[in-house]
C-alpha cells in the first residue's frame, strides 16, 4: 500500500498555554511515523514549538507546504490549544493546496483544568472549522470531537483519512484504458467521458483490431511471450487448458501490458465478447484477473464507470478489487443474494485450498458464451468461489442527464452458505439488501458494482462525496 504524506498544522494560540503545543507536536509525530506516514511540518527552530501563531508564521507553513506540493496528499490540523484559527486556515489558503484536511483537537484532562494547563481544544476546534468553512476549504473530522492521539480511535482515523487521502490523490490525475467498443447489447455501460474529465479522470481508447495485430507479430520465442506465459503459469492450475489458448493469452498480456506501460494508465476495461472470441479465439479473463490483482483493476463489458469504483476501492484498501453482477437471490432470505462473474476476478479473492480445494480458483472456459462460439474458443477465465470475509461495495455511474457523477457503496459480509454454481461467484449478506435494490434500480444504476475485501467505504464515500464532489448514497 502507498504510503501516505501529510503536511502537519500545529495550532496555536498566543494567550493559551504554550508548552502544550510541545508535548503535543512530540505525541503527534510519534503516532504518525508508528501509522508509517509522512510527515511535512515546520521545526522548532521555524516557529516556537513548530506550532503556527502569527501571520508571519502562517506565510512560512504555506511556503513549506508549497515547496513539498507533489509530495503531500492531506492535512492534519491538530490543536493542543485551542488554537489561531486565523492563521490556519491562511497557511492551508496561501499553500495553495487542495489537498483532504483532517481537523484534530487534543482532549483536556479534568485533573489538569487551572490556567496552565487546561486546553480549550473543544472549543477552538469549532471555530477552526467555522474559519475553515468560510475560506471554503473542505475538511474531515475525527470521530470522536476530542480525543488522545495514542488512542486506538484517533489512529483508525488516521488510517480511515490516509486512505481518503488515497482515493483522492489517486482518482484526480488517473489515466483508464477503454480497450474495444462496449458490447452491442450493453447500453447499460454506457458512460460520460467528458464527466469523468471534469473530475481529472482521463480515458484512451485502444481498438481491438490493433490488439489482435500487435499480437500477431509476437513470435512465439519472444522473450517478452516467456515471461508472459510463466507468469500466467504460475498464477493459477491450467491443468486441462490447451497450450494454444495459453499462448494467446500470453500473447495478449504482452500488448496489454505494454500499452498500459506506454500511456501512464492505471486501470483498463475491456470489450471481452464476443469479438475476442470469434476472432481472436480466447476469454481476456485472466490477464484481466491479473492485472486486477497487482492492483491494476481491469473491468469487463468495457465498463469504465465500473473499474472507477474498482479502482477507489483498490486505492483505499491496497487490496484486489472485482467487478460483479448482483446475480441472484439466495433463497428466500431478503439480506443475501449471489454476486457472480464468468469470471476475470482476481485470485487473491477467491478461496484458497486451504479452505477447500474444491473451490480454489483455477483456469476453465467461458461457460456461457461456449455455446455460441465455440468451447474451444472461450479458455482463460478464472472461477472459483469467493471466500468468507467482510467486503465493501462501490458502483459509480455517470448521469448525463444531469450532469453529475453518482455513486452507491456500503458494506458487507461474503458469506459461507452452501451452493453450487459456475464461474466466479460468491453469496452476500448485506443489511436492508432490499432497499439497495430498490434504490439502484429507481435510480437507473448499473447491474454491475466492484467489490474489495476490506472495510472502507467510509472512507471512500468522504473522497468520493466531499473531496471529488459527487453524489453519494451510503447503504447502512
């Protein structure tokens, strides 16, 4: 996972007790290098206690924020004191950054609350944010109003904003790879580019008919063909698979790959039928699978709205994310229903042998489309079962109509219930899973929605609605 840096504001107030600031500035930084962040912060030697007071002090944070502009990725405003709002809303206005801001306020102790030592950080903070607010720079909040820094709350919420801050840095600025048209039948990833633009999201666009030829010149002594194929090899059993279709795939990596590496791109959709199949003779499931699971999400069906959320997902968890049809309903059971793919979902999702062999991910052929094309045609997907675990959830959809992004997520557990089906799959329990149905198909969404095996749409949800602008629904 890439790890986080924060330019630190230590707040301060000139009649309030200042040796708070010191002892606090320490705790701060111990707990941020103990988190594994970075840290960007004035010194002693800069401003008394490295804290920020007067204007003079808040022109020479700016100008230290500004000189480490491509390094940080937030802010973290911590009062000791009650603070100079002022002067620290001016630094973060001044540095110029647009960056996530994360407000802290130290927790005074009742057996401390005389003149030389009582914090007034409670109060303070309110009006820091209220100065905050009028500068219109937006910010997170802790979860609790106050609270010690060497708490297990305070660095949950460290690690919940270094993961916003993730999202953030890493959706503004992302490049995505649209490989192939959208399926013919598939209106329903349709999708804005000029949207995503808006939001820093840039898409390029490669044909399939330059896929194929590229991969046509690749001589099957190709080092690059090699490497390719040991890794695909090594990635999952191919027991079964002919060494013709194993080729291809290879063959196809390598364009992929080299395509992805040319264009600074960090996720990819691709068209996966029925061209691929008809005139290429093999699922791109695997490379997919992949690249999803060195976290270079790749979404099927050319669904680029799709592998957005992918990706957030990815960036907040630094874990493997899948793109999933909501499938089936388990039973009768309204909180469970079956999430399924042909599938392209990474490995590292699905159970381990460990856990039953039966349902460890393997190399098979695309089940549904055989018929059509052919069996022999369709090798390369990854199916398995996906294994019991707690997961996040994340649709992203762009609204021309309206001219805005929207976005769902939530939470929820994969869970073991018995059942017997093909492809990639897993059985859900997500609560009042009834009223999510209900609210992606009022609202027109996409049948598809990414998943990671983590618990972070919280996060995700503050990156997406207050530092991105979208609208967001969070399904609790």
């Amino acid at each position: 996972m890439k790890s986080v840096t924060l330019g630190l504001i230590i707040g301060n107030r000139g009649f309030f007790p200042a040796h708070l600031c010191e002892t606090g500035r320490k705790i701060i930084l111990k707990v941020l290098e103990e988190e594994g962040i970075k840290v960007v912060a004035l010194s002693p030697e800069e401003t008394k206690y490295g804290s920020i007071v007067s204007v003079t002090d808040g022109q020479k944070c700016a100008d230290l924020f500004k000189a480490h502009r491509e390094e940080i990725d937030g802010i973290l405003i911590t009062l000791p004191n009650f603070g100079e709002e002022r002067t620290i809303a001016n630094a973060i206005r001044w540095s110029g950054l647009d960056v996530p801001v994360l407000v802290h306020a130290f927790p005074d102790d009742m057996n401390k609350m005389l003149i030389t030592d009582r914090r007034d950080s409670f109060c303070g903070k309110m009006s820091t944010c209220n100065n905050l607010s009028q500068y219109g720079i937006k910010f997170t909040l802790t979860t609790l109003h106050t609270v010690d820094p060497e708490s297990e709350g305070f660095r949950q919420d460290l690690r919940n904003f270094a993961s916003v801050c993730r999202v953030v840095r890493g959706l503004k600025g992302a490049r995505i790879g649209a490989i192939g048209a959208r399926p013919a039948a598939f209106n329903t990833v349709r999708y804005s580019e000029k949207l995503l633009e808006r939001s820093g999201i840039s898409v390029d666009t490669l044909d399939l008919s330059e896929v194929y030829g590229k991969s046509a010149r690749i001589k099957a002594d190709d080092s690059r063909l090699k490497a390719k194929l040991e890794k695909i090899h090594a990635y999952v059993p191919t027991n079964g698979i002919p060494s013709e279709a194993t080729l291809r795939m290879g063959k196809l990596g390598v364009v992929i790959d080299e395509w992805m590496t040319e264009n600074n791109l960090q996720a990819s959709a691709l068209q996966c039928w029925t061209s691929m199949e008809e005139f290429y003779g093999v699922v791109p499931c695997t490379v997919m699978s992949m690249m999803s699971n060195e976290l270079m999400p790749s979404a099927c069906e050319t669904d680029i709205s799709g592998v957005v959320g992918m990706l957030a997902l990815a960036l907040a968890s630094g874990k493997p994310s899948a793109l999933v049809d909501w499938n089936n309903n388990f039973g009768d059971d309204p909180d469970k229903g079956v999430i399924f793919h042909c599938s392209n979902l990474p490995k590292d999702l699905f159970m381990d042998e460990t856990i039953s062999a039966a349902n460890a991910p393997k190399m098979d052929y695309q089940a549904i489309i055989a018929g059509t094309v052919g069996k022999a045609n369709t090798y390369g997907t990854i199916v398995g079962r996906l294994k019991p675990q707690p997961f996040s959830y994340c649709r992203v959809s762009t609204d021309d109509l309206k001219g805005k992004i929207t976005t769902y997520l939530g939470e929820g557990h994969l869970t073991d219930d018995p059942l017997s089906t093909f492809g990639g799959y897993g059985v859900v329990q997500i609560p009042h899973l009834q009223k999510l149905l209900a609210f992606i198909c009022e609202n027109g969404f996409e049948h598809h929605v990414a998943i990671n095996p983590s618990q972070t749409a919280g996060a995700v949800k503050e990156a997406l609605g207050k530092y991105m602008g979208w609208d967001v629904y969070y399904h609790a």
